[in-house]
C-alpha cells in the first residue's frame, strides 16, 4: 500500500514539472551593419531561397575570392516573405516536401563584413547550400526536440546580409502546407 502511495506521489509531481519553453534563439553572428530585418509569415516554412554573390579573380598571382549571400526569402504556407537583402547574383532554391522542416542554419561568416556561406538543412537531411566557405563557422540549431526553424533575423545593407540568427519553435496548424497534423487527421478520418 505504501508503495502505491510513493509511485502516486512521483507521478503527481512529475506532472506538476514546468513544460520548457518550446522556442529557443540562436544568437546572431556576423558585423551587423545596416538595416535589421526578421523574417514572417503564417504556417510552416514550405520553401527557400537564397542569393549569392561569387566575386572570384586573381590579383598579382593570388587568388582572392570575396564570395558572400546578397539576399534570401521564405516561404510560409504559399505566401512569400519580401527579400532580405538583394535579388543579386546566382539563386539556390529548394521547396520543402510535405511533413519537412528546416532543422539546422550553418555556414560561414567574415566579421568584418558578410555572411559567406549559408546551407540550410532539413529533418530530411536534404540541404541548401549557396556561397563559399570562408572564414568563421557557425552552426545553429533549436534546442528543444521536434522544433523548427520559425525564421531568421539580421542585419543587412545595400550589398548583403551581414548578419543572421535563427528562431526555433513548433508549428501548430490545421490545414495549412506540408502539415504533420493534417496528414495524420487524413489518415484517421474516413471519407464518405
């Protein structure tokens, strides 16, 4: 009798645990110059793109490459965000398959100027990846189980973007994109 009370009591208490916050930030990297920006949307990222600048050439027998991301933008649902930064240069796309979700933001950054290198990577293990990789790396991704990336902040100026940091969390949505939620619900309810 005694132990059904200490197993009722534990069970009891393991319920009044707080829930942890299902957001997490990774912090900014980069020179952080110019404008801020953040990006937004409703639902679930659903596609991506990002713009690179390759500016590759030699000088007195050494090759120099001053290769960084001029812009990027999300897709939330069907609906795109604006442009953070610039439409310059060469464009990687990737449109994300139903119940995919970006979970990781790497790349490469020059403190003195530019974010370099950009690859995003999904729970699928399917990557984006646009510019070269130079200078700092940074890896970012959420800190709790089963979150996504929700979007991106930074800073940009008329070139690029010169600063990025991620923003993780969990989607609730009904019907919108490629939603976990409403797949399940297709499977359990029958049509007539």
């Amino acid at each position: 009798m005694f132990s059904i009370l200490v197993v009722t009591v534990f069970l009891a208490s393991c319920l009044a645990m707080p829930i942890k916050d299902p957001y997490s930030y990774s912090s900014a990297v980069g020179q952080g110059g110019g404008t801020p920006f953040a990006s937004y949307g409703e639902g679930r990222i659903t596609a991506v793109r990002v713009w690179e600048i390759n500016n590759n050439y030699y000088y007195n027998y050494n090759y120099n490459s001053n290769a960084y991301i001029s812009g990027f933008q999300l897709r939330y649902g069907s609906t795109w965000s604006p442009v953070f930064g610039r439409e310059g240069g060469e464009k990687q796309e990737m449109e994300l398959f139903n119940d995919e979700s970006i979970v990781e933001v790497s790349g490469k950054y020059n403190p003195a100027d530019y974010i370099c290198k950009l690859v995003l990577t999904t729970n699928m293990g399917r990557t984006l990846s646009a510019g070269l990789p130079n200078q700092v790396s940074f890896n970012f991704y959420p800190a709790n189980m089963g979150n996504e990336l929700r979007l991106l902040s930074g800073r940009f100026n008329g070139a690029g973007i010169t600063s990025i940091g991620a923003h993780w969390g969990l989607v609730y949505m009904e019907g919108a994109g490629n939603s976990t939620l409403e797949t399940a619900l297709e499977t359990v309810t029958p049509t007539s």
